[in-house]
C-alpha cells in the first residue's frame, strides 16, 4: 500500500483552492471519490457513482483502463522527463504520427501542449504566424463565437463568449468579435441531433460581421463544432458548412476547438469527421490520455505547416512551446489510449450507441421542468428552463440528488450536460435516465 494513494477524505479542506468551484460553500458540503473503475467512481464510503460525463469530458475509455495505467507506468519508470526543446524522445514522435493517421487528410502534423487551454492558445498562434510569414501581417484580429468555451488562457478566453468567465480580466486581447450563438429554443428545441433551423443565416453573420470589419485584416475564426461547456448547442443543419465557405472566401482560417468533440464523442475520431466539414487546424486535449495524464495538442494542417515551415532563414520556424509539450507520460498514455480506442473499436461503438442514447434522453420530455433537449453522439443537455420554474439553482440541485442516488452529471446554468464514457451500456443509460427523471421529479 502507497501511503500517498488516499481511500478517505482528508480533514483539512482549507489550502486547496478548487478550480472553477464556489469554494466555501462546496467545503460545507463536500463530496470525494477516492477510486475509479470502467464505468464507476467510489466515494470513500465504497458506493459507486456511475460516471455520465466521463470525468469532465475526458475518460472516453472508461477508467483506469489496465493498458493505459500499464503504459504509464513503464514510461514513468523507464524516462521520465525529457524536454522537447531540441531534444527528442520516441513516444512523442511514435504518438504524433500515430493521431494524425487518424485525422482527417491533410493533417500530417501535431504539436503538443498540456492542456485544452494551451492548445487554443496555440493555435491562435499558430493562425497569426502563418498568415504573419505568408506576407498578411495586417490579419490580426479573430473572431469567436458567444457561449463558447476555449479554456481560460488570455487567448481562449478572449476568444470565448461567457461572459460570467471574463468579467474580472479586463480588456483581454484586442481585435476580437464574437459571432452569434446557435441557440434557438423558438424554433429547434427538442431536436433531435442537429437542428433543422437557422444554420445558414446563423453563419451568414460572419459575412455580416466582414462587411464592417475589412475581412483582409482577420487571421481566423474559431469555434466549438458542438459546444459542449455551455450546455451542449449543437449545429444547426448547414451551420459549419457555410462558416466553412465564407471562410474560404475571405481566406481566413477556420478553427474548430475538438477538445469535447475530439476522440469518438461524436462516433468518429473528431467532430470534423463525424459532421463532415474540414478546418485547418484542430485543437484537442481531455479523450487524447483519456484524462489520466494532462495534454493537449493542435492538428496542423498541411497549408498551415508547410507555410510556416517554409521559413529559409534556419530559425525556430513558431517561436512557441511549453516543458511539457510531448512530455513522455502523456506521449505514452496518449499512445495507450489511441490503442485502445482502435483495439476496442470504441468509436464505432460510440456511433452505434449513439440511438439507444438518443431515445432515452428524449424520452426525459416528460420529466417536470424540462424545456429542452439536446443530443448529438454521446452528448447531450437536458434543460430546465425559467418558462417551466427552472433555473441554475435547480439544475445544480438535481445534479446534487443525482449523485446521492448513485450518477455523476454536471450542472451548467439551467442545463444538466452529459457525456458518458464511450463503453456505455443500454443498461447504464437506462440508470442515467431513470435517476435524472426521478431526482427531477423530487427536486
Ligand atoms: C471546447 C474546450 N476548449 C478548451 C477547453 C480547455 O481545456 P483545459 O481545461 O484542459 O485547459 C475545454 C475544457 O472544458 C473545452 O471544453
């Protein structure tokens, strides 16, 4: 027994400043998990929490899967830090030729960061500098979208559009503007999967925003293809489509943030795949180590990279990276978790779930105070909305008594947001909905 590995709650909850979390009421009533397995969670009183958000978006596998745990292990004991700064180690190259196998073509290069905020941050980056060494210097600006989420980095919340998130940070950087969101209750609620209404119009907005802007002057835009934090808003039908053309148009780069969407969310590697449109860069984190060790990453594709790595004059051609960019646990975990998402084919498993899920979120219509539902893959949002005496402060109770009864679900504004682990049962989904519709009934 390893006297750092803890099986009960510590007494003092003080130092540790939780992210993201209201921290004094939480440590009133604090809940832990010490263990986790496939499916579960176990609290320190050994009840097991079926896990419906795989974590935080993040264990598509299932947890502690025995092959990741095993990979990381070796790498710990066999090197356990090197720096990519003009040194190499294996894994990071192994794993980089690996995941661009399985993005879609013209991706052929990868550069790896350590979280989903970083790779955001870095590929903002990398849109200024291609366009800066291909003689565009004057594109400078970006534009991002409201109720997005891209991390908490200057860069990926300047991008963002939560308001609540960038209250307290100032200006953050200049030169953005954000295009509307794609929520539209009126006319699409209770979609099932991608909205039938609005996608064009909701893209021609970025012609809209062109038109005041000299559009010569924008690097890029950025967007979520779901957006998952904000309560999963799923593209309207032709939505990525048209922001895909108008981009092209104006030769500005598109982004598509895949740190939800990334790694079988959606039944295919990435979202860019499962939907059928093709960015040129692509941001992931969270299902690439199946959350077990940080990373993140940028896809880079092959327009991009080869313009910036056509530089002549022998210098770093992106003046950018961080100590843990490749770092060798994550490259080996991230290697493991590649394996066994092929092995286990759990993208294809993810696309054929993907029904049974469907039909037993929808069919939460008739639980009290849901105003609407929203699902694509295995994600989805169940909302309770004010129209039905709903608000955050429901949605965060429900959650709550969903996790005494036994399931993890997260609250965000009025929405419970779920994305289950990729293995998935009928049978677990049954659980999941069950609870929500009776805890939604006590609540
Ligand atoms: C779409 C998206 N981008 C970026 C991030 C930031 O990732 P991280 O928390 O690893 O920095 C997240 C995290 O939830 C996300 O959902």
């Amino acid at each position: 027994m390893n006297d750092l590995v803890f099986d009960t709650a510590p007494n003092d909850l003080d130092a540790f400043w939780m992210p993201f979390t209201p921290n004094r009421a939480w440590k009133q009533d604090p809940r832990f998990v010490t263990r986790a397995e496939g499916m579960h969670y176990v609290t320190p009183d050994g009840r097991r929490i079926l896990d419906a958000i795989a974590g935080l978006w993040c264990v598509n596998a299932g947890h502690c899967h025995p092959r990741i745990v095993e990979a990381i292990r070796a790498q710990a004991g066999q090197l356990d830090f090197a720096s990519s700064f003009g040194l190499g180690h294996p894994a990071a190259f192994e794993y980089a030729n690996r995941l661009t196998e399985a993005a879609p073509p013209g991706f052929n290069r990868a550069f790896f960061a350590g979280s989903g905020s970083e790779a955001v941050d870095t590929a903002l980056k990398l849109a200024l500098a291609f366009h800066n060494i291909r003689g565009e210097g004057q594109r400078v600006k970006l534009v991002g979208r409201q109720r997005s989420y891209h991390g908490v980095g200057f860069g990926g919340l300047s991008v963002a559009g939560i308001g609540t998130q960038r209250r307290h940070f100032g200006p953050l950087l200049p030169g953005v503007s954000h295009l509307p969101h794609t929520h539209d209750p009126k006319r699409n609620a209770f979609s099932r999967g991608r909205p039938a209404h609005g996608g064009e119009n909701f893209a021609d907005a970025l012609e809209g925003m062109l038109y005041a802007q000299d559009p010569s002057t924008i690097a890029a835009v950025i967007v979520e293809p779901v957006a998952g934090s904000t309560g999963v808003l799923v593209p309207p039908v032709g939505y990525l489509e048209r922001l895909r053309e108008i981009c092209d148009r104006h030769d500005l780069l598109l982004i598509f943030d895949e740190v939800v969407t990334g790694f079988g969310r959606l039944g295919a590697a990435f979202g860019s795949q499962a939907l059928g449109v093709v960015p040129d860069l692509i941001c992931c984190a969270k299902g690439m180590t199946n959350g077990a060790v940080p990373m993140g990453g940028v896809l880079i594709n092959d327009r991009v990279a080869e313009g910036l790595l056509s530089q002549q004059d022998g210098a770093t051609e992106f003046m950018h990276g961080y100590t843990y960019s490749g770092h060798p646990l994550a490259a080996a975990a991230a290697l493991a978790t590649l394996q066994v998402y092929q092995e286990e084919e759990l993208f294809q498993r993810a696309a054929t779930t993907a029904q049974t899920w469907e039909d037993a979120m929808h069919a939460l219509r008739d639980a009290p105070g849901v105003t609407d539902i929203r699902n694509i893959g295995l994600l989805a949002a169940i909302e309770f909305g004010a129209e039905a005496g709903g608000s955050p402060a429901r949605a965060r109770a429900i959650a709550a008594r969903c996790f005494d009864a036994g399931v993890l679900i997260r609250a965000v504004g009025d929405s419970l947001v779920l994305s289950p682990p990729l293995p998935v049962t009928a049978e677990q989904i049954e659980q999941i909905a069950d609870t929500i519709r009776q805890e939604a009934r006590a609540t």
